[in-house]
C-alpha cells in the first residue's frame, strides 16, 4: 500500500506536484491549484503534529470510525468528498510557494518516519497508527492531485 514513509512514494508524490502550473484546472471540486496545495499542507501539518486542529463533534467522529477502513485502504478516495473548515483554504495562494513548502513538509515527515509521526487522533477518524496516516495523507494527495490531472 503506498504511503508517505515510503521514500519512492514519496518522490513520485512530489513530481506529480511539480508538474502543476497555475493553469492547472481542477476536473472536479471548488478549490484552485495553489489552495489545493495549501489544503494538502495543512492536513499534513496535522500528521506531523504541527497543528492541532478541534475534534469535531461525537456523531461525526463515529460516523468516522465506521469510515475509516475505507480511507486507510486501496481504494482511492472518492470525488467530492467534505472537508472540514479547518482546512478549507478561502484565500488565493501563490502555487510556487505552496509547492515549495508542502515539498519540504513531505520530505520532512518520509524522513521523520513513525516517530515523528503525530499521536494526536485524527479530527474525524479517531486514532491512527503512523502507518495509517502515512498512508492517509499519500491518497489524499494523490486524490487532490488525480483532480488535477497530474
């Protein structure tokens, strides 16, 4: 199963990413190229422990739990999936920069590894391994970068 401990995964991650271009269009969604990324980054930062954004309510933490064999397995994520606000990117973003900070964050968390990885519950998941949010974040970005036709 790919994920973002893997230091191949992670590579063919970050060359999908810098095959962007601000004329990017989206193939589904609302967000633009640079908030795509940004949004990306922020879930990130909550994988690394960087942020730490509020749990959200009891009934949608257990509808979570019954989701998340799916999020953590083979299957790609589906198109139009909800977000929460905390990562909802509303203001426009510069791709260059976004591209280059989320690079730094996804080499920073492959060569942490599990040890670095955030203890921390996911916001509407609940508890996930290392390895789960490792594999998590790499179909989250290959789910936001498919949208882009990279």
């Amino acid at each position: 199963m790919n994920n973002l401990f893997d230091s191949t995964d992670t590579a063919k991650i970050i060359e999908r990413l810098n095959k962007l271009t601000p004329e990017s269009q989206r193939l589904w969604g609302k967000m633009e190229v640079g908030q795509m990324v940004a949004h990306c980054n922020a879930s990130l930062e909550t994988a690394m422990g960087l942020t730490a954004p509020k749990m959200l309510p009891f009934y949608l933490r257990a509808i979570g739990f019954f989701l998340k064999k799916g999020i953590v397995s083979n299957d790609p994520m589906p198109k139009n999936m909800g977000t929460d606000k905390s990562y909802m990117i509303k203001d426009e973003r510069n791709l260059e920069v976004e591209v280059a900070k989320v690079s730094k964050h996804i080499i920073a968390f492959s060569e942490g590894g599990p040890a670095k990885c955030t203890k921390r519950p996911q916001i509407f998941f609940g508890s996930l391994t290392p390895i789960e949010w490792a594999t998590m974040q790499w179909k989250h970005f290959d789910h936001h970068l498919r949208q882009f036709g990279v």
